[in-house]
C-alpha cells in the first residue's frame, strides 16, 4: 500500500512506524511498541498493578465487569497476587 512500511517484529503494513525498544535501530508498529512498554512495566523493580476487567456476559443484569487485579512483586504464588474487586 501507498505510504506504508512493515513493522520489523511482527511484519504487519502501517503508516504509524516508531523506534522499537531501546538501542536498536528497529522501527515497529503502535501494536508491537505498546507491547514492549508493557513487558518494560512488567519486569519493572518497582510494584506494578494489572486489572483485567472481563465483559459481563451474564443474564443477570449485573452492570459491573468482574475485574481481577495483580500486583507485580516477588511473590511466585499467584494466588497470594490476585485480588477480586
């Protein structure tokens, strides 16, 4: 397409190229940098919380998603990280 470069990680055509990471002369798209900035915030050394929020499928009528939330320490049992709001 007129205009449009592939994105050097996952090879997709877009218009919206941007330097990929740090120290590398990689161009990628907004999908493939979001993503990066997100690993960069999980590994970070400091406390980080997550939230997946799922649609609400049900019958119910309830309007409020269930929402899972995860706070990144160095704790390896998953089950002491997960809180439900």
């Amino acid at each position: 397409l007129h205009g449009e470069r592939e994105c050097s990680i996952c090879h997709t055509s877009t218009a919206t190229l941007s330097p990929y990471g740090k120290d590398t002369d990689a161009d990628a798209c907004p999908i493939c940098n979001g993503l990066y900035r997100l690993g960069e915030q999980i590994v970070d050394s400091r406390d980080t919380v997550f939230v997946l929020a799922r649609p609400n499928n049900s019958d119910t009528c309830e309007s409020i998603p269930k929402v899972e939330v995860y706070v990144n320490n160095w704790n390896d049992d998953v089950n002491n990280l997960r809180l439900y709001l």
